[in-house]
C-alpha cells in the first residue's frame, strides 16, 4: 500500500475500481477475485498514465464488505 485517502462525500463510488497499467493485467485480475464486493477493471486512462507512479490504483466503493 502507497497511499490511503478519502474523498469528497460526492465523490464516492458504487462499485469499487481497479485502475492497473496494460502490462498488469493479470495482477489486476488477481487482485480483483481476493477484494470483497464486486469491481470494475479499467486501464489507466492515457491522459493519467504518465503521472501515476503506482502500477495499481483502487477506488474503493460503497460495495466494499
């Protein structure tokens, strides 16, 4: 784990998100069947993936139990 953080009450999301890199894939995957609750894989956006420095970014949801 790189970070924790919250954010903004209306901000929060329904189902939990896995941002992984087109390289990880299959971690993002594994990942996704051990979390609780139901997830959506999404690679990073084009316009983030220079910025992001983490190979794995979750967006935990209200579905998270």
């Amino acid at each position: 784990i790189v970070n924790i953080s919250s954010v903004r009450e209306h901000e929060i999301l329904p189902k939990t998100k896995i941002y992984f890199h087109a390289n990880l894939l299959k971690q993002a995957l594994k990942l996704a069947q051990v979390l609780p609750g139901e997830q959506m894989l999404e690679p990073v956006p084009a316009v983030r993936a220079s910025k992001l420095a983490n190979d794995i970014e979750i967006f935990v949801g209200k579905n998270f139990e």
